[in-house]
C-alpha cells in the first residue's frame, strides 16, 4: 500500500454527489468513472426525494444518488465526462472533502484512481 495521505500532498480524497432519474444512468455513470479509474467506487442509493426550484416552479422527483469516492486529482475530468453522460440538461455534480478515514481505505482510493490515464 501507499503511504497515507498527509496534508500538503498533491492530491485529497474527496467524496462527489450526484442525482440520476433512472437505475441505468445511474449503473452506465457508475460504470463509467470506475472503468477510467476516476473513482474507486460509486454508490448507487435509491429511493431519494428531490424536492427543487426549476423553470420557476416548485418540482418532486424520486431519484438515485450516486456517491463516488475520489480525490482532487480527477475533478476536472469528472466534471467534462459526467455532463457527457448524464440524463439531465444541468446534472448535480458536488465536491466534499474527507477530513479523515482508516488509512488503508484512503490508500485504496489513491491506489485505484491513480491508474488513470491522467
């Protein structure tokens, strides 16, 4: 395993949010970023309610939410493939940090995502 992360390294892991309508965007998403090593894994949690403002109304959806697990190296690479693949016209696409972890879960994200080809 690689060491783990200390601060100031080059690169952060990081958990990203989005939402999907459907079980297959969600799996062709999830798909997508693990086979490119952008993430080390993505979540699939169904029955979420999204309650939104959208076209200037008030709107309520059951959606899926996808977790994916990464690090800052590959933001910018998720967010131009995402968009690409994704259902919506305006995706959700969110970056949260992780503050901490078991180090050897950490060292796996770092491991798995660092085979890109970025």
């Amino acid at each position: 395993m690689t060491e783990n992360f200390q601060p100031g390294a080059k690169a952060q892991a990081l958990v990203a949010f989005s939402t999907v309508n459907n079980h297959e965007s969600a799996q062709k998403i999830a798909h997508e970023l693990i086979q490119q090593h952008l993430a080390a894994c993505v979540n699939i949690v169904p029955g979420v309610e999204s309650i939104y403002f959208w076209d200037n109304d008030v709107c309520e959806d059951n959606e899926l939410l996808l977790i994916i697990k990464t690090t800052t190296a590959n933001i910018e690479k998720i967010k131009e493939i995402l968009p690409q693949i994704h259902p919506y016209k305006v995706p959700e696409l969110v970056f949260l940090p992780v503050v901490n972890g078991l180090s050897d879960y950490l060292n796996w994200i770092f491991e798995v995502t660092e085979k890109n080809d970025g």
